[in-house]
C-alpha cells in the first residue's frame, strides 16, 4: 500500500464524517445547494478532487479507491436528496398551511357602501308623494332668469334677483335657487290637471351654519286642475307628514308673502317629538310647532307665463328642505354632517 494510498483512504473516511455534520447544516435551500457545491462543484468539490487523485496510484490501488470514492459519493448524494425531499414536503406543507382556510372562524365583513342619508330621506319622501298620485319631476341645475325668476312672477329688483344671494353664471344663466324652475318646465308640458313633485340641488349663497349651506336639497310640490284650494294643501301635507313620521300630525299655516303664490303661507307642524309637552324639546324648542316651508295658491300670473287658463284652472305649491327634515329623521343637530364626507359619520345609517 503506497503512502498516496493510505493518505486518500483516510481523507475519504474523514469526509464522510464531515460531511455527515454538514448535511446537518442543511434547513433551506440555500444551505443545501451550499453543501453540495462543497462535494460535488465541478472545479473544487472534494469528489471532485479526489477523482483527480486516482491518476497517481497503481491500477491495483486505484480500482479500490475508485471503489470508496464512489460508495462515498453514492452515499453523499441519497443523504443529499433526501434532504432535498424533505425540504420540497415542508415548503409544499407551509404553502398549505398559507393558504389553509379554518372555516370555524367567522369570514370577513366586505365593506359594503350604503345610499346616503339624504338619499334614503328623498326616496321615502319620493315614495310618499308617488302613492299620492304625484309624478317626479327634474329639471337643469343651470337655468335661465325666465324660469329662475320671470315666470315665478319675481319682478326686477326683486333680492332674490341679486348677485348676493344668488350664484349667476352669467347675466342670464345662474344656478337655480329652488327647483320650481322645475315647475315652470312641468307646466310648459303637461297639460292639467297634474300633481308633480321636484326634489334635488338647489344653490344660495349662505354662510354655512347648523341649519344652513350654500348646496343644499330641496323637494317642491305642484298641483294644478279645476277648483283646487287651500284646503287641498292642506291636506296633501298634513298626509305626506303622517305618512313620514308615523302618527298624526297637526299642521297650521302663517301669512306670509312670496311672489309665485298668492295667498301665501308659512307652513308648520306639531312636533312629531313631544306634541308640545317638552318646554326643553330639542326639536320644536318647546314651542310645540316645526316649521316646514312655505306654500301657497299658484299666483296667475305665473299659470299664465306657461299658458294656462287661470280663470278654469288653479293649484298650489309648496316647498320644504329635504337637508333639514333628514336633520329631523336621524336626530342630526348640523346639517354640515351630511356633506363631509366623513365615513365615522355616515356609516351609522347603514
């Protein structure tokens, strides 16, 4: 046995026993791939290596060292790919494990959005007035003086006509202040008798405030037909209000002047609260009384700007804020809220 003999069976022995302590190492691929370039890379692995080392023994020699250095690369490799098995079934069983679904656990909520408070108010208030036999109407945000203003019988010089309270587009174009500009629109095309209704944005130039917005809603409301009266107003709104709040519903009207109706009035209604017993009411104040908004008789001049008959025909109009009665609904004290956009806010009305 030559000493290069000898040398190499002893260097075979210990790296078996090395490499038995470096598979150890092994718990990611990366420590595995690491290991088997230190055995099997093709420039300095020790197999590698070791096979260049033949060449310097005797045929006699190098038949049985070719005999354990390829028992100890066979072995080399089966530990190596069972690691590598093994490291394959835990990365399979932790993906597994990822994407596991324990369907004991309650599932996640998605995030779903809900109509806006005032859209679930006009809805109700729209619902209402349809089972009354009224249609809905829209109209242009953007409007002309004619129908802002001329055919709703508001004269020149009127303050409703200024630029401080409303917003003009141009001398002739401003943005509606109520939408009975609607109305001027349903009655240039429908021939009496008609009920209509006319909810959406209305613009003023208000400071805002707990009761107050330069955008807000409104809803207005129009009858027109033969020998239509107060009392027909009446009692179209002391319904709606019943049908709104849910129990009966005192109403009263106040003179008061507007130039589209003649007589005009003030509407109010008994606090659907307390009915007057609360002097500290958070709704009516104490006073016992919620005011609506005002109403009136179709004045004739403004029957006859659309070309209707005033001396056969007659009706009345009346309009309220839709911003304010959500106020009332939902127990809301700023109508500001509603136009925030804060989701802490709105999301209670889900």
């Amino acid at each position: 046995m030559t000493p290069h003999y000898k040398v190499m069976k002893e260097t075979i022995s210990e790296l078996r026993k090395q490499f038995d302590k470096d598979v150890e190492t092994i718990q990611e691929a990366v420590d595995f791939q690491r290991v088997r370039d230190l055995y099997f890379s093709r420039k300095n692995g020790h197999v590698t290596l070791l096979m260049k080392e033949l060449g310097k023994l005797s045929p006699e020699e190098k038949r049985d060292a070719g005999k354990l250095i390829n028992d100890f690369k066979n072995y080399a490799e089966n530990q190596l790919e069972e690691h590598q098995n093994d490291l394959k079934r835990r990365a399979e069983s932790l993906a597994l494990e990822r994407e596991r679904i324990d369907i004991s656990i309650p599932g996640h909520r998605p995030n779903v959005g809900s109509p806006h408070p005032i859209v679930r108010a006009r809805q109700k208030i729209e619902d209402i007035f349809v089972s009354m036999g009224y249609a809905v109407e829209d109209g242009p945000e953007i409007d002309t003086t004619f129908y802002n203003f001329d055919a709703l019988n508001i004269p020149q010089g009127h303050p409703a006509r200024e630029s401080q309270d409303t917003f003009y587009v141009t001398e002739q174009l401003a943005l509606r202040s109520q939408t009975s500009n609607v109305q001027i629109h349903a009655m240039q095309r429908r021939e009496p008798p008609f009920r209509v209704i006319a909810p959406g944005k209305v613009f003023r130039r208000d400071t805002p405030d707990p009761t107050h917005n330069p955008m807000f809603f409104q809803v207005e409301g129009l009858t027109v037909g033969e020998n239509i009266t107060m009392g027909d107003l009446k009692g179209t709104l002391q319904t709606f209000l019943e049908k709104l709040f849910n129990r009966a519903i005192k109403l009263r009207f106040r003179p008061s002047y507007f130039p589209f109706v003649e007589p005009g009035a003030e509407t109010d209604f008994s606090c659907y609260l307390c009915e007057g017993k609360n002097t500290i009411c958070r709704v009516c104040k104490g006073s016992g009384w919620i005011e609506l908004g005002g109403s009136g008789m179709v004045h004739p001049n403004v029957l006859k700007a659309c070309n209707i008959d005033s001396e056969k025909y007659s009706g009345f109009a009346f309009g309220f804020g839709i911003d304010r009665m959500t106020a009332m609904l939902y127990g809301i004290d700023d109508i500001r809220h509603f136009f925030t956009g804060d989701l802490r806010f709105l999301t209670q009305f889900r």
